[in-house]
C-alpha cells in the first residue's frame, strides 16, 4: 500500500534514502516499475506521454500507441507525483486529494491497476513499522 503522505516523506528524503526507497521497490515489487530511478545525481520518475500531445503535423503521429512510459527529471512535488496515481485508479486528478492510500492489485494487460485503500488498511498500516 502507498500512503499519500509517503510521497511527501520521499520527497524530503535525501537521495541515498530515495536508492533505499528504489531498492525496496525492487526487491518487493519487481514486477511493477519503479517510478522513481537516479541518473548522474538526478531524480527522475516515469511519465505517461499521450498521443494526443503531439503536435499534428508530428511524423507518424496516427502510427504512435496510445500512451508510452518516458523518463522525465522530477521537478514535481509530492502532491502533483500523488495526483498522477489517478490514471491507475480510475479517478480525476484532483480526486486522488482525498484518497489517502492506494493498494497495487498488480499489471493486467501492461497497466497498473490499483484501487484506493479501505480505512482498515489504512489504520492497519500505521500500527505497524515499514521497513524498505
């Protein structure tokens, strides 16, 4: 389960802490893609890219899919990192504001699928320590 207020902790995390953050996800989630990764001392995080932001006349525009996953360095905060879960969810962007925890129910057909946490996971979660 990923908390709302975990992307503002990681946010104020130095970048050793974030490697640990990218470590665990591997070894705890392997088959899901860590949205975060560091290059040359820079954080970046994985982005959808629509097809429909291409400007018109783009060369094979029409040929492109839908969506590809492409990595930009991360100058967003925690909210706007939190707000881009609602695709996977199924909700508006300013939704997610009052979702304060998502649950990964895994890949189906290349897309992350994950739905908002029940307030019992929520409570479940805070009594016990997370360790990455």
């Amino acid at each position: 389960m990923l908390q709302s207020s975990d992307g503002q902790t990681a946010h104020a995390l130095k970048l050793s802490e974030i490697e640990s953050i990218i470590e665990a996800w591997q070894r705890q989630i392997p088959d899901l893609l860590c949205p975060l990764k560091i290059e040359d001392g820079k954080i970046y995080r994985h982005e959808r890219v629509y097809r429909d932001e291409m400007p018109a006349g783009f060369p094979g525009r029409e040929k492109l899919p839908m969506f590809w996953i492409e990595w930009r360095e991360d100058t967003e905060g925690p909210t706007e990192r939190w707000e881009n879960l609602a695709y996977d969810v199924n909700v508006v962007p300013s939704e997610m504001q009052r979702i304060p925890g998502v649950v990964f129910l895994g890949m189906i057909e290349g897309k992350h699928h994950c739905r908002p946490a029940t307030e019992a996971e929520i409570n479940q979660r805070s009594e016990k320590p997370v360790h990455p």
